[in-house]
C-alpha cells in the first residue's frame, strides 16, 4: 500500500527509497537458484505457464485497488483545476467584450 501511495503522491522519492537494497530491490530477491533461461530477446519456449509459482493465497483485486483505481491521481485533478480556470477566463472575456455599434 505504502508503494502504491507513494508513486501516486511522490514518485521521485519511492524511487529513492526502493533503491535502498534491503527495502526495494533486495526484498524482491528469492532463495531459488537462477535456471539460466531469460526471454529478454526471444519469448521462452516450453514453460507453458499461466501463474506464477507464489505457495499462497495470491488476490487478484482487493478492496483497496478498486478504490485507487476509482479514485482521481493528482495530475488529473491539476489538469482539470487548469481546464476549469481557463474555461472561466474565456466566458468572462465574452461576457465582457463590448459588442460594436454600427455608426451608419
């Protein structure tokens, strides 16, 4: 949940603080040996696997994503703070634009 939060709210700082080795990256790592194989080039050939291969209970949704999901990310609100101002401005420019009166 942290994680999530802040990449929404401070992603410059998630970022510095996942690169500390036993808080981001390190706590990623697994005690399984590497089987040599990668599909960095090429897709793998033979696994045939859908899932992963996590021993528990694994959520596909949680309350909590659906609610993030749901909810506005701060650049989207900023952008439409934006929006909204500029559409003010431009209505009140037509409202108070004087009309020209034909003098003939």
């Amino acid at each position: 949940i942290g994680v999530y939060l802040g990449q929404r709210l401070a992603p410059a700082l998630t970022d510095a603080v996942m690169s500390i080795p036993r808080v981001g990256a390190g706590s990623l790592t697994t005690d399984r040996p590497d089987d040599g194989r990668d599909n960095l080039d090429t897709p793998m050939v033979g696994t045939g696997r859908v899932h992963g291969s996590y021993p528990g209970r694994v959520l596909t949704s949680s309350v909590f994503t659906q609610v993030m999901s749901r909810l506005p990310r701060p650049g989207e609100l900023g952008t439409a703070a934006v929006s909204r101002v500029q559409q003010f401005r431009s209505q009140r420019r037509t409202q108070t634009t004087p009309e020209t009166v034909d003098p003939g």
